[in-house]
C-alpha cells in the first residue's frame, strides 16, 4: 500500500496536531449522595418549620394567647426546634 505524499504544509500540520493537547478533560462526577443528601435536608428543614409552626400556633392560641403573640412565640419555638434539630443530625453525621 503506496504511502501518501503530504506537501510540506500538510506535514506541519500534521505534527501540530499530534503534539496539541485534547482539548477536553475526563469527566469526573462530583459526590452526588452528597449534594443530593443537603437537598433533602433543605426540604426536610422547611417541612420541620412549617409543621412546628401549626403546632405551636395551636398550641398558644389554644392558651388564649393573643393572634400576634402566638405568631411571634411559634416562630420563636419553631426556631428553636429547628437549631436543635440541626445539632442533633450535625452529631449523628459526625459520629460516623
């Protein structure tokens, strides 16, 4: 089988690229349990709010709070249940 004869603008072009660098890296996926577990723990978190702050509503407008106060106070409960829960998964993830 006969060899092609490149000119002599060809063979330099030839060379460039066998000496480039690809020009793309190998794809190497981030964590993804990771990333998906704070997505969770984000949903998780407002859910957690939201239910304690119905329930702490109900709880001081049941005591014949009044409507502002028992808003104000279950944010404040609601809150404080939320820091706590934080910890407590903050303890158990470094334990492991």
């Amino acid at each position: 089988m006969p060899v092609r004869k490149l000119q002599s603008y060809e063979v330099d072009y030839q060379e460039e690229l066998n000496h480039q660098l690809p020009r793309y890296q190998d794809y190497t996926p981030e964590a993804q349990s990771d990333a998906n577990l704070k997505e969770i723990l984000f949903f998780v978190n407002i859910a957690v709010f939201c239910i304690c702050i119905a329930i702490f509503s109900f709880i001081f407008l049941a005591l014949k709070l009044s409507t502002a106060l028992a808003l104000g106070a279950a944010i404040l409960s609601s809150l404080f249940v939320l820091k706590l829960q934080r910890s407590v998964i903050k303890r158990k993830f470094k334990k492991k």
